[in-house]
C-alpha cells in the first residue's frame, strides 16, 4: 500500500478484516503515517457503526447498500497532487 488510492480502495477489506497479513501490515503502516487516510478511515469506521445501530438485527437492502457505495465511490480516490 504504498499508496493513498490503494489504501482508500483497500478500506472496506481492512474494515472487514478481509486482508491477507502482508497487505494488513502495509495498509496499518500507511494509515499511522497519512493523516487524509487516517480521516478517511475514522470517517468509514463511524458510518459503519452509525448504519449498523440504526439498522440494528435487520439486514439492509441491497437498494441501500448501493446507493451508499454510490455515493462514497467518489470519496475512495484522492488527487495524487495532493496525497
């Protein structure tokens, strides 16, 4: 993860404990020294926390679920000028 667009597009595997150790690794490296990442990641960790309170032992739709993919995609790539 040496980057800040891979590490973005990585969040939701890490979030899941999806990640193979290696990638894991790298990805808390990036994370400890990225402070846009590190943003990016409290900002994806609360939403899910939020989204899983409200919706409580029901699931979501997949209507839902897309639309919220949707609407953060666009936050899941940074301008590298500025990263």
């Amino acid at each position: 993860m040496a980057d800040c667009n891979e590490t973005l597009r990585e969040l939701d595997r890490f979030l899941d404990n999806e990640l193979a150790s290696e990638v894991l690794g790298e990805m808390m490296e990036h994370l400890d020294q990225c402070v846009d990442c590190q943003q990016a990641f409290e900002f994806h960790a609360e939403l899910r926390a939020v989204v899983k309170k409200a919706a409580g032992d029901e699931p979501l739709p997949d209507s839902l679920l897309g639309r919220i993919k949707q609407c953060f995609g666009t936050d899941l790539t940074v301008d590298t000028d500025q990263a």
